[in-house]
C-alpha cells in the first residue's frame, strides 16, 4: 500500500488554488514542496507509522472525516509564527480544527505536529531556518498582493513518504459527504 522507503505519513487538506499564488516561494523556502507535499493545510501530522497504515486505518479515518461537510475557504492573509514560519491563513479554520479534532479522536495516540505546538491551521509558504528572515519578508509582500485565494475543500488526502526529493504521495483520499 506504501512505499516501503516512506518514513512518515500526513493527513492533509490539499489547495491547488493556492499553487499559483504560493508555489513559487515554497519552492524556495519550504523543503517540503521538493519531497512532493503541494500546498496544503495539515489536518494531522505526524500520523501514524507507514508499516502501520491499513485498509483498517484508511476506513478508520474516512469514517471520521465523511461527516464534514465540504467547505470554501478564503486565505486572504498571511501570518507568521514569530519570525520563523510564513504562512496563509484560512477563513474556515472551524472547519479544519473540526476535522483536526474529529481525526484524533479517531487515532487518540496521534498528537498533532508531536506535541510541538498545538494545531493552528495555516497553508505554509517558507521557514526561516530554510532561508533568510529578508527572503520570507519578501515572499511575504509578494503572496500579500496577490491575495486572496480561493479554495474548496470536498476531501483530505493521507499521503507518505520522506525527506527525499520527490517521495511524498497520496495513500488514499478520504471524502467529505456531509452525512
């Protein structure tokens, strides 16, 4: 079901729309975007080992995210975590904390970001110990005038892999149906 070289796996809101807008800056200063992760909100990340995802653990989280409705969302700011991480904000940040929430209690063992920091959901553009504060700040003002993007959000996808270039792909998508 994974590739055996896959040594994470993600649940994640993916934002094509969001591409135009940001994928040139997270290309430079996000190194997720060369491993194969698209723009994206994080619904849960780490998730759960790749030896251990089954067809069990995929119909675990579709039961768990198929009562959400599907959502518009609007990013039309930026923000910052301090002056280390860029990143768009999201208008329906209810609606991904609900999905955040509603995947936890279905994998209580899986802690959002490791215990890091809690869930705060944002599409990220760079961070800074991938580049300079100037470059952020740059990309900042750059996204910032071609804001706001539009996206909609019908489905979550698990997706796996690695730090190397080009690994991360999609598992399973995992719709939202409203019911």
């Amino acid at each position: 079901m994974i590739d055996p070289e896959a040594t994470e796996t993600a649940v994640l809101a993916l934002v094509p729309a969001a591409e135009p807008v940001v994928g040139v800056h997270r290309r430079r200063l996000d190194p997720t975007t060369a491993a194969g992760v698209p723009a994206h909100v994080t619904v849960l990340y780490p998730f759960v080992a790749p030896a251990s995802v089954t067809t069990a653990t995929v119909a675990a989280l579709r039961e768990a995210v198929a009562p959400v409705v599907p959502f518009a969302c609007t990013f039309a700011e930026t923000g910052w975590f301090g002056k280390d991480l860029l990143w768009l904000a999201p208008s329906a940040s209810v609606s991904f904390g609900d999905l955040t929430a509603r995947v936890c209690r279905a994998f209580p063992e899986q802690v959002p970001y490791g215990g890091e920091h809690g869930p705060h959901p944002h599409l990220t553009i760079g961070y800074r110990r991938h580049a300079s504060l100037e470059a952020l700040r740059a990309a900042d003002a750059e996204v910032r005038a071609r804001l706001p993007v539009v996206g909609h959000v019908d489905r979550l996808h698990l997706m796996a892999g690695s730090r190397a270039a080009d690994s991360w792909r999609v598992v399973a998508e995992l719709p939202l149906r409203g019911a």
